[in-house]
C-alpha cells in the first residue's frame, strides 16, 4: 500500500502522495498542494527537493556509491570505454558490438566543424578562457544546423544532433587550446578513438603525426568516465530547465558549460590547483589554510572539498586520487602538489570542523593533478570536465524531452514592497 503524507494548514488536513523509487528513495509529492490549499513549498538551492524522477543516474551520498545505469562506477571505470559509457547514458543499456560500432562510427564522421567558425576564434582574445569560448561555440552550432532548433524533429534529426554535439565538444576544445597558444589547428584524425583524437588535437602538429601514451589515453579515458554524469548537479539541472522551453540541444548544452564553469561547480578543479600552488609558494604550514577555511570571516573555502550530496567520500575521488598515483609513477612525473594534497586531506580530515559538517575531497580535489601531469593547461581543467559531462548532459535532456515534462518555471514568495501609487519625480 502506498504511503500517505498528511500536512495540517490552517486547521485542514491534506494528504500528499508518497513516491517511492527502486533505489528506496522517498519523496512527498507535492504537485497538487498549491491548487488544493494555497501554499507552496520554499528550498533555496533546492537542497531537499526533487526537480524530476530519473533512471539515469543513482547517488547514496551517505554510502559514497554512484552508479550509471545501474553499474557501479568503479566497473565502469576500470573496464569501459568512454564511448561505451555515454552510450549506455543515453540510451539505458551497455551496447553490443554492433551498436556500439555504429555510435563510434557516427561519431567519428562528425568531428570536424565548419570553417566559418574559424572566425569566430580569430574574434576572441588571445588570453580567452576556453570555458567562455566553448560555451559561446556550442550555441553558435545551431546557426549551423538550423533543423536543430526545431522541436518536433525526427529521431533521427535529434540522434544526428546528439552525435554531432560529442564529436564536435573535442574538436572545439582543442581549437580553442591551439588558439590560446597561437598554434596551428591540428584537425581531426578519423583512425584515432575518441580519447585519443582529442589528444592528438591538443598536442598535435599538423606536419607530423603525434604518438598518444596509453598510460595518458587510459587516464583521460578513466577521467571522462568518472564525469559523465551526476544526476541532478547544478549544470544538469540547467541543460534540464533550458531544454524544457524547447529551446534546441546546442543552446541547452551552451547553458549547461555556463553552469559548470562556476568555482562551486566545475571550474573548482582550476580552483583546486590554485589553491594548492598558493599553499606551496605561501611555504607555511597547512593548518593555517585548513584554519582560513574554517573562519567564516575569510572567504577562503578549501576547494576540492565538500558535496551537497556526498557526505562521508566522493566514490570519484578515490578512483582519481589511487590513478593520480599511478600516472605520475608511469609518467615519472614528480608534482610536489599532489604531496600537498594528500597532505592536506589529511590534516582536514582529522578537523572536527570537517568531520561536523562531512566534508572530504570531491571530484574536483585530485583531477586536476592529473590533467597537469597529461600536460593540460590550468584553464582547460574545467574543459577537460565539460567533455567528461556531455553524455550526461544529453541523457538529463533527452529524459526530460521523452517525460514531455511541462516547462520548468518555480514559484516564489513575494517579499517586497506591498501596492503603492507612482508620485511625481518633482514630489520625490
Ligand atoms: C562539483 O552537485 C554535484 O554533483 C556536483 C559535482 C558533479 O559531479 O556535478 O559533484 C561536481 O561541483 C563538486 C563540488 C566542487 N566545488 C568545490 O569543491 C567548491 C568547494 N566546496 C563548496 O563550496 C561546497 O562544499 C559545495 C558548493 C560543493 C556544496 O555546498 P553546499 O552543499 O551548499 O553546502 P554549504 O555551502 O551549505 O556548506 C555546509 C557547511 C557550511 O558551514 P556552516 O554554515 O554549516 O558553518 O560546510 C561549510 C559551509 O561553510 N563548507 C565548507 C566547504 N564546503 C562547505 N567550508 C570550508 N571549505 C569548504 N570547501
């Protein structure tokens, strides 16, 4: 038998339907309150309310256990490929040889972008963040495949703009990263897998052929997987309300990078670096950044740190802190930064201040130390999540779009100023 909520409001009682989902998460329904009594419910960063349902991804904050699907990330990032993994994001099931072929294959012939964009690079500053470009770039696509922009396009038209979208986010990315180093652009290379075009378009010449590492391509493989979705995240719930107006995928995934960029959001792995190199160069010990981030007059917060849903680890940043280790060892890289963290992580740790409040290394705390050693720059850190999160992205969109979910559009409670008349500036 289902399970009723009763709310008393001015003396009535209401009941509120229950829901509950196959992972036993419960929710109070609340959809028909306003119009049965009046009120509405209030949740500023919407912290204990649900936007949707969703089968696409499972989170047990208090467990640390994330799974896409219904697959453990840690399977998924030890013996899937990216492809693989975005694949079964968007269409629910891990594909068989011939499926997977065919989405590899789709995607492979639409990595190249029109020429006509080259402009629009020649147009930004040279010290642009690649954020501001790709979002920017992003949208500009739908001026490029008008057919896009219309919301009663086939499947097949909407499975075209899917494709189009992944196999473009690289090329993009690294266009805007030979464009920041006033580099020639090195094209896409049909022969390379998806992980590694990209690499070959980052560090690539267009005279000679560039030889991936696949102590780098495994990396880089492993950190997409670990990004490609996180239910209902900030960026997520963007490229989720942008897409309900049937406003077109490109313009939806352009809001979704906008989101991530945020130093809360995604752009804290660039922030994570930062921080720690200013630890370095400060020289002094940690506890006094651990203590800076503890006084609520400093606006200094430890980046990398905390989870509006991961309260004891971040299942991610175990993963990414055990391959940071592996890859600097494969690479003979020595990064003084990584000790810093580990060390930091541990005086944090050990605080009650973060033990009170479960706060521990996120997603963000590590990555970035390994996309340093990859020989990424700082600034494309965030970037380098982007590509992580597309598949994700277009699985909250097109969940959404089949649920035909209704425009997203919250209520509020008014606060301000109750009626007045207008006076005349000359009485003011
Ligand atoms: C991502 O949602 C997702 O799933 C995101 C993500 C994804 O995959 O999409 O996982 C990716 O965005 C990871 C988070 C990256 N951001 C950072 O690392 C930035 C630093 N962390 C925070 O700013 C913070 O922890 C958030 C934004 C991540 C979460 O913030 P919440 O849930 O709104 O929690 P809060 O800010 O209300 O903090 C609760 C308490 C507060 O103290 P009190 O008011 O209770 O005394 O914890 C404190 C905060 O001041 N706190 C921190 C802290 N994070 C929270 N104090 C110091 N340093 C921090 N990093």
């Amino acid at each position: 038998m289902s399970e009723i909520a009763r709310i008393i409001l001015d003396g009535k009682e209401y009941e509120l339907p229950v829901i509950v989902g196959t992972e036993n998460e419960k929710a109070i329904d609340i959809s028909k309150l306003r119009g049965a009594s009046g009120y509405i419910t209030i949740d500023p960063g919407f912290k204990n309310t649900g936007s949707c349902k969703s089968a696409i991804t499972y989170l047990d904050g208090e467990n640390g256990i994330l799974h896409y699907r219904g697959y453990p990330i840690e399977q998924l990032a030890e013996k899937a490929t990216f492809l693989e993994v975005a694949y079964l994001l968007i269409k629910g099931d891990l594909p068989n040889q011939k499926e997977l072929d065919w989405f590899v294959n789709s995607i492979t012939n639409h990595t190249l972008v029109h020429e006509d964009m080259k402009r629009f690079f020649e147009a930004f500053p040279t010290d642009a963040h690649p954020m501001g470009i790709l979002s920017s770039m992003i949208a500009s696509l739908s001026t490029f495949y008008p057919e896009s922009q219309n919301p009663n396009r086939s499947i097949e038209d909407v499975e075209l703009t899917m494709h189009r979208v992944i196999a473009k986010l690289p090329t993009l990315a690294a266009q805007a990263y030979k464009n920041n180093m006033g580099h020639p652009v090195v094209y896409p290379k049909n022969s390379l897998s998806y992980t590694e075009n990209f690499l070959h378009m980052m560090f690539g010449l267009p005279t000679d052929d560039y030889n991936v590492s696949p102590v780098v391509n495994d990396a880089l493989n492993k950190l997409l997987i670990l990004h490609a979705d996180h239910e209902q995240n900030c960026s997520a719930s963007t490229v989720r309300i942008v897409g309900s107006s049937q406003a077109n995928l490109y313009s939806a995934i352009s809001a979704g990078i906008a989101a991530l960029w945020g130093p809360l959001h995604g752009g804290a792995n660039q922030a994570v670096i930062e921080m720690l190199e200013t630890i370095k160069n400060d020289g002094g010990g940690l506890q006094k950044w651990v203590d800076k981030a503890k006084d609520k007059s400093d606006s200094f917060r430890l980046m990398g740190f905390g989870h509006r849903v991961y309260k004891n680890f971040d299942p991610r940043a175990k993963i990414i802190k055990k391959a940071a280790d592996d890859v600097l060892e494969a690479l003979g890289v020595d990064d003084p930064v990584l000790d810093i963290a580990k060390e930091l992580e541990a005086v944090a740790l050990k605080d009650q201040y973060f033990i009170d409040r479960g706060l521990y290394p996120n997603v963000d705390f590590y990555s970035g130390i390994i996309y340093r050693a990859l020989g990424i720059p700082t600034d494309m850190f965030t970037v380098m999540f982007a590509i992580g999160r597309l598949p994700g992205w277009i699985a909250q969109w097109k969940e959404m779009v089949e649920m035909g979910e209704p425009i997203g559009r919250p209520r509020q409670v008014y606060t301000g100023a109750t009626k007045r008349d207008y006076v005349d500036i000359t009485k003011r």
